[in-house]
C-alpha cells in the first residue's frame, strides 16, 4: 500500500507540475453548452457496464456505482442530489463483505471504509463546497478500496491541478467532467492513468 501511494504521489507530482498552467486560462470563459443528463449521470447497466471481476463482491459494485453518481451530482454542482447520494453510498460502503479478502486487506479495507463512510456522511450533510472538500478524501479513499478489491471495467483516474493544490477522482469516462468546479471550470483536469 505504501508504494502505491509513493507512486501516486509521484504522478501527482509531475502531473501538478505539467498541468499547473493548463487551467488556468483555458476554461474560465468557457460557459458549458448545457449539461447533459449523460453528464449528471454515468447511468450504468449492471451487466454492461459494471461488470466486476470475480475477487469483486456486488457491494464493490454498488459502492463504485454510489461514487460515480456522487461524482455526477457535484459536476451538475446538484448540492441536494448530493446529499441523498452521499447518505445512500455511506449505507453502501457499510455493507462491503471483507471477507473474502486476506487479513491484511481486511484490516485496510476496513480503515479506509471507516474513512470513506465518514465523509460520504458529511457529504450527506453540507453544502456544495464543503461536500466538495470531502469528496476530495474520499476519492483516495475509493482508489484505495479498488487498489484492494479490483475492478472489471476501465477507470480514469483524473485530476486537477488548480482544486486545493491538485486533487485526483476517478470515472468511467476518459472525457473530463471536473467534480471540484462543476459549470464554472467543467473540463479543467486531465486524465492521469488508467486503472485496470
């Protein structure tokens, strides 16, 4: 665990120092035609789309799911679906069966849920820029779960740099869709690393 964070941290790192000029300009001005339903919500079919592995539980599955229609709902900058979205995936993320995992994976798994349920719950109770800060920890959090359990489909860890010094989330999707700045900075980010 710890040299997958040293090399994310790493890739933050230089991805901060290529991008940290690269929003700055570019989107300000830039007003979003419209925000699509496709953009508010990753609608996924459990079969299609969010198939997992076999070390992958249907919990897994409905957390990842919860997340990305967080995530959706902060891109249409939607602070009330975001609140019903955080309280429903803190429900989720307590319902994970750790079992299958090693004992060293279960004692991670449960620290970063831990985690995650705490600020899916704060996130369940703030306004947008704080369920923003949040959703911040628990994108780490959420990498760090799929780290453990794994995922069948293809995810895009995206970031930008201007958020808080630079911040990471994940998405289905290889088009950015920034969840820090919804409508006012829509595709400030860039995408920097496939998982899985």
């Amino acid at each position: 665990m710890k040299i997958i964070k040293r090399s994310i941290g790493t890739v933050v790192l230089v991805a901060t120092m290529i991008l940290t000029v690269s929003c700055k300009d570019a989107n300000k001005d830039e007003v979003p035609s419209s925000i699509s339903n496709e953009v508010m919500l990753e609608e996924m079919d459990s079969s299609k789309d969010m198939t997992m592995s076999d070390s992958q539980d249907a919990m897994a599955e409905a957390i990842l799911k919860g997340y990305f229609n967080l995530k959706d709902a902060l891109v249409g900058d939607d602070n009330d679906k975001a609140k019903m979205l955080g309280s429903t995936l803190a429900k989720s993320l307590g319902n994970l069966d750790k079992s299958t995992y090693s004992e060293s994976q279960q004692k991670e798994l449960t620290d970063i849920i831990e985690d995650a349920t705490e600020h899916a719950e704060h996130i369940s109770e703030s306004d947008i820029k704080h369920q923003r800060e949040h959703f911040k920890i628990l994108s780490k959090d959420i990498t760090d779960m799929v780290a453990i359990t794994g995922t069948g489909i293809k995810l895009y860890e995206q970031f930008c740099p201007m958020y808080d010094g630079g911040t990471a989330w994940l998405s289905t999707k290889e088009e950015v869709r920034n969840p820090y700045y919804g409508s006012q900075m829509l595709k400030c980010g860039k995408v920097q690393r496939e998982i899985n």
